[in-house]
C-alpha cells in the first residue's frame, strides 16, 4: 500500500533523552517510522499499515511519559501557526517567571553563604546557618523546579531517565545533604556538608539556561512564521458579477480573482486577463519580478507589482505552492541527516550511563578516599573550591552531584536539529526546498554534479537566434514567408519562428496548398508564391541547389543551432536558425560549482555537436551525448562505481529515473511547476545559481552540524574526568550543562549569516 507521511506535535520533551524516548516508543509499532525533532517538538511519521490510527500513535507515546498531538490540515493555516506562536510566546514567559523566582530565593542563600565560604563564619549559628539554607534551598527545588522534578522522577519510574532526571537526583540529593547537616548539630548523625545551597543554584541556573534555550529555540522555526506571515488574509472575488472580498479559507478552485497593483496574489492561479509584473521572490529568491500576461501561472502571496491582473484561482488552501513548501520545511525539520543516527545511538544510552558513573564515583570516593584526596590535596593550591579536609562521604557527595548535572546530553541532542531547522528555512526563503534532511550531508559531500541539457542548463524552448537571406531576399521578406508557412504547423520548432515574425511584422499573409513532410519540413503557397522550409534534404528532394548556404549552416550548426533551409519558387532563398538558448547565467553558475571544487558533467538526449556547443558555452566538459532516459541512469552508475558522490540536475519530470538513481537529485524549475516526487531539493527558480545557493547552503549548514557536535562532546569529553576527581564544583558543572545547550542553539542561528548568494 502507498505510505503516508504525517507530522504531529510533541509535547513534554526536554532533552535528547526525551526526543529518543519518544521516537522508540513510535518506531515500536510495525508499519511506523518515526523521526522525531526536539527545537521543532515535531514527530514525522511515516505509516505504512492502514490500521494505524491516531490513537494508536498517541498511546504508545503517552505510555513513554509524553503527549503527541494532531495538527489539523483544515483551515486557516496561518491562524494556526499565530496560535502556535501564541503557545510558544507562553513558554518563554512561564520558563522567565520560574528563572525569576527561582534566584529570587537563590541570591539570599548565595549572600548567606559569602562569610561561610570566605571566613568560615556560619551566621548567626551554625544550626540555624544550615536550617537556613535547607529552609530556602527547598522552596526553589519544589516550586519552579517542581515540573524538572516531576519530569524527571517520572522518566525514572518509567526506567527511562532523561535531562531532567539528573537535574532532580542531583539537586534532590543536594538538598537531603542539608538534612543531614541540620541533624549532625541537633547532636546525631554523621557530619557532612550541607549542598542544599548549591542545590538550589544548580535548579536556579538550569531553569535560567531552559528560559535562554526556549527562547532562541523559538527562533529556529522562523522561517515557517515568515513564509506564513506573507500569506494574504482576504481576496477580492467576482462571483455572478458582483465583486466581493472574502476570507482566504472560502476561495474555491476557479473563482475569478481581481489583484490589483500592490496587492498580494491570494492564491495560486492563471492569468485570464491583463498584465503586470509580479514580484515572486518568496518563490524563486529572486528579487526582479516577473512579467506576466494571459495564460501564465502566479504563485499564491506573491506581490503584483503594476498592472491590474485578473486571476482564476487553480490552487487553494492546502494544495497551494505556498502550503506545499510549508509541508516540505517541516518535514525536513523533522528528518535526520545520517550524522545524527551516532548522536542518538549515543543519546538514548548517555543518562544511564551518567547515573551508573555518579553512582561509580561516589562508590570509589567512599571506598578510596586515600587516593582521591591525594588529587584533591594537590588542586586545592589552584581551586578554592576543592576542600580535601572534609569528610570522605561530604567529598564524595560533591564529586558524584558534579558528574550527574555536568553530564546532561541536552546540547547533544539539540547539535543536529536545531542547525537542521535553521538549514532549512534559510533554503525555503531562498528558493531552495529541502525535502530530506539527509540530502544536506550527502550534497556536501558532492564530488560530481550531473546536469541535464534541455529545461536545465538551456531555457527549455526553441527560439529564432540567426537569419541569413541569400542574394536577392531580404531578412523581413523571409521571415514573414517561413512564418506564414510555420503558423499551419505544430511543430515547436516552427513555433519559433512564427512568434518572432508576428512580433516584428505588422500582419502574415495566409498560406494554402499547405502539407508537412514527415521528418524532413513544410511546404505551401504563400501570396502565389512556392515556399518550402525545412531540412537540406527537404531541398535535395525537390532538386534545389542548396550549395551557397551549406558553408554557413555548418557554422550554425557547430554553434549548437538547429538550421532550416527555406525556398522559394524553386530557388534557394537563404537560412534560419533555431536554438534552445543556454540560460543567462548558466555559464556563471558552473564556474561557481568548479570554484567550489565539484566536477560537472552533461547528459542529454540531443545529438553530439549540439551537446557539444552548449556544453562548451557553459563550461562543462565532459558532455555525453544521445542518451536515452535509461542510459542516463547507466552513465550515473558508472560515476559512482568509480568511488563519486554523484548530485544530478533535471528538470524533474523526464529525468526521474536519473534524479532518483543520484545520491542526491535536484530538480530545477519554477513556480507550481516543480516535480517534488522524484528529487530531494527542488530549485524554485529556472536558474542553476539555485544550484550553487544549494551547495553552498549544504555545507554551510553541515558545517554548523559538525561545530555542534563538537561543543557537545567537547563539555562532557573534558567536564566528565575532572568531575569524577571531585574538582568540578557541581555549580559550575549546571552552568556548563547549560552553557553547552546554549551555544549550540547560539551557533545554529548564527547560521543566518551564511552568504549563500555569493
């Protein structure tokens, strides 16, 4: 059965941990594979198996600890995402009001603890110094902290603990250290250090770095917001004459729809009447807009820059080419690039680990306090807080509570995603569209870029490049006689020829006796006249010298134009030339894909001397000629047996086959004419600088990804042995725990800056 993919909400989700737990207990059920994002707090599922409904979905992640939510397909796509906002406006709020009570009661304890930590006076005596800190520390665990806690105990109970496990057990456990210390001065008990201060610190700063961390994270989902933001609210529509202005959501598919100059297209649709030029840079990227006239498509939310246009919509609601991006940017957000498989592999195991290296560390500090003190004894010289004279269980306590909060895989979790997301939007705002998360590691590590010739690296229709009258015509007369001819015919090529003459001259004269030779042109009366136009041999069959113009049409010809020879009464009457003209920039995009260090190849249908003209006007010099859609497929293979990572270039529609043999395929093209089914990026616009955007994006953002990962390993690779020596204050642990999840979302959104257009 043909799969669906879906995209649901998750809430509840904190840590890495969270998003891998809710991912098992998805990809559990059989006919399900689920991919889920922790800065989007999406899960995307794909099901395969008609007899899983939503319910099924929601109970299995509800029995992990967690809530996944529909997310409606009717209605008003942009009211949605203003409530989305609405709630993730709400999070930030709460997550302020918890840091801002949290330290409100945290400074006091701080101050208290100044003359203790400076002069050793415990004010105003110790019983009631220790009861203090207890008394003040505990509110702050249990009130803002309470959802950390409840959180964290509740993936315990569920034997799969998460961030905010270690964050309750090592702030729970702080806090019980000031009981004991309260009962070691009521006179019983043993002595140790009272850390119910740090444990209040330890909440304090992670609560501080769950406000910073909401906050930026809400920022990586910008682009849906922007590209929502454009959609218009209201269209003004003619229905039985009468001109109305209704809501989006009730414009049906061929209302006819007045856009005035200013105004944004409501919808997609086709130009019925007038002209204008419209500005379709949410599309494309590109910020010169568009002619458009009757007969041509408009996109939805693009902007009519001039003339009055009068549209009849063909696309509304959810089958827009602005819903659709918005569907492949989430989808996208919600994928994985194939780095990230490690980073989870090592997440789903890092909490349970951590929990068994605490537990190790306070064993072996119990167990060998000789050898431990002899580390600390000698750290003591550099850092004030290390104190080797406290009792063997009070050290081992301060050692095991460091490993357990510095120990977090929050920033791992969040390294991938949230450059991902970042990667993601920047390509949908500049015409670029990601389909596949993977396909962004795998374009970066492009050796070979394949493009197809005709749509891709050309315009994709023939048209009148040269004509060249003999001795006797002139250029007007041959024109208007070959177009009149050409406008009996449906070839394409003909076509060409006839537009230029209708542009150029007044009115054609009307042809008779009209018949298309098969393969070789047309021939017919034109004003009394005999007219012949087609190929050489068209010429030679009716014994027409065609010696004087050969030398010329060779020179067409090795210029990769198509030559046609015309006659008239029986005498050679000169020569016109039709080419697929090689796009504006095509020649510059190449050299920026060389300077980028990939090799460019050509693979087209057409015969060899034009492949070769246009693949020498380009710059590409490997160009293969004369292959059938299945010999593209062959050549593709042969470049990747040869150890190449192969990107291809088509237009999506006739280059499937290559565009999904490919390691990655690109389709080019514009507007709603994009083929998505068989490529992993679309081109919005008809030009390969697309191409060179989607290059340089790949790597920019894989080289975000690789930065990440790095800060996450880097604070737990280096943090996690000087916590077990116990010279890792757990306070500075919590604050590189939350320092490492910051800079990675810091370093995401840096990704903004990335100059993909040049």
């Amino acid at each position: 059965m043909p799969s669906r993919t879906e995209v649901f909400a998750v809430e509840g989700m904190h840590c890495g941990a969270c998003s891998a737990a809710v991912e098992r207990s998805l990809n559990r059920i059989p006919g399900v594979e689920a991919s889920v994002s922790l800065p989007a707090e999406t899960a995307t599922v794909r099901i395969t198996d008609d007899g899983i409904d939503f319910d099924r979905l929601a109970g299995e992640v509800e029995a992990a600890g967690f809530l996944l939510a529909r997310r409606d397909s009717a209605g008003d796509r942009a009211e949605r995402e203003r409530q989305r906002l609405e709630r993730e406006a709400e999070k930030v709020r709460t997550a302020k009001r918890r840091m801002i009570l949290a330290w409100s009661l945290t400074i006091p304890i701080m101050l208290w603890m100044i003359p203790e930590m400076g002069f050793g006076i415990l004010w105003p005596t110790p019983l009631l110094f220790e009861l203090g800190l207890m008394l003040l520390a505990i509110p702050v665990v249990v009130g803002p902290g309470r959802d950390t806690l409840r959180s964290g105990i509740s993936a315990l109970a569920r034997r799969s603990p998460n961030m905010d496990s270690l964050i309750a057990l090592g702030s729970g456990a702080a806090v019980v250290t000031g009981l004991f210390a309260v009962s070691h001065r009521l006179g019983f008990g043993p002595m140790i250090m009272n850390y119910a201060g740090v444990g209040a610190m330890i909440m304090a700063i992670h609560l501080t770095g769950r406000f910073v961390e909401t906050r930026a994270r809400g920022r990586t989902s910008a682009a849906i917001q922007k590209l929502l933001a454009l959609e218009p609210r209201t269209a003004r529509v003619e229905r039985a004459g009468v001109e109305l202005e209704l809501p989006i959501a009730e414009v049906r598919v061929g209302d006819e729809m007045i856009v005035r100059p200013g105004e944004k297209v409501p919808t997609d649709g086709v130009v019925i009447e007038g002209t204008s030029a419209v500005d379709e840079s949410l599309a494309t990227g590109e910020s010169i807009p568009v002619d458009k006239a009757a007969g041509d498509p408009v996109i939805g939310a693009t902007i009519n820059r001039q003339g009055s246009l009068r549209v009849r919509a063909t696309g509304v609601g959810e089958d827009t080419f602005l819903a659709g991006v918005v569907r492949m940017v989430e989808q996208a957000q919600g994928s994985k690039v194939p780095i990230q498989e490690f980073a989870d592999r090592v997440t789903a195991v890092f909490v349970p680990i951590v929990l068994a290296l605490a537990t190790v560390t306070l064993v072996a500090w119990l167990g060998f306090p000789d050898t431990f003190r002899v580390v600390a004894e000698r750290a003591a010289e550099l850092l004030p807080w290390v104190h080797p004279d406290l009792s063997r269980v009070s050290l081992a306590v301060f050692a095991a509570l460091a490993v357990l909060v510095i120990a977090c895989p929050c920033a791992l979790g969040l390294a991938t995603p949230t450059a991902l997301m970042v990667g993601t939007g920047m390509g949908a705002e500049n015409g670029v569209l990601i389909r596949d998360g993977a396909a962004i590691q795998v374009l970066e590590g492009a050796d070979v870029i394949v493009f197809d010739k005709t749509g891709t690296v050309t315009r994709g229709a023939p048209e009148l490049t040269a004509i060249r009258p003999a001795p006797g015509f002139e250029e007007s007369e041959l024109l208007g006689l070959a177009g009149a001819l050409e406008d009996r015919s449906e070839h394409p090529l003909g076509a060409a020829i006839v537009t230029v003459a209708k542009e150029r001259l007044e009115s054609l004269p009307a042809a008779t006796a009209f018949e298309a030779v098969p393969g070789m042109g047309v021939v017919g009366n034109v004003g009394g006249r005999d007219v012949r136009v087609g190929s050489r041999r068209l010429l030679a069959r009716d014994e027409i010298p065609t010696d004087d113009l050969v030398a010329e049409a060779a020179l067409l010809e090795d210029e990769g134009q198509t030559v046609m020879f015309v006659a008239v009464d029986g005498e050679p009457a000169g020569l016109i030339a039709v080419a697929d003209r090689v796009k504006a920039d095509s020649r510059e995009a190449i050299q920026l894909l060389h300077e980028l260090g990939l090799e460019t190849v050509m693979l087209t249908g057409d015969n060899a001397r034009t492949a070769a003209a246009v693949g020498a006007s380009v710059g590409i010099e490997d160009v293969r000629a004369g292959l059938l859609p299945g010999d593209k497929v062959e050549a593709i293979r042969e470049i990747q047996e040869s150890g190449r990572t192969v990107a291809m270039v088509g237009d999506g529609i006739n280059d499937a086959p290559s565009l999904t043999r490919a390691d990655v395929g690109i389709a080019i093209g514009t507007g709603t004419d994009i083929a998505i089914e068989s490529a992993d990026m679309i081109v919005v616009q008809g030009s390969l600088m697309g191409v060179v955007k989607a290059v340089r994006l790949s790597r920019a953002t894989f080289r975000k990804i690789r930065q990440n990962l790095f800060w996450a390993y880097f604070y737990n690779t280096i943090a996690i042995p000087i916590a077990v020596l116990g010279l890792l204050h757990p306070i500075l642990a919590e604050a590189a725990m939350a320092g490492s999840s910051i800079t990675v979302v810091a370093n995401a959104n840096s990704l903004r800056r990335a100059p993909i257009d040049g």
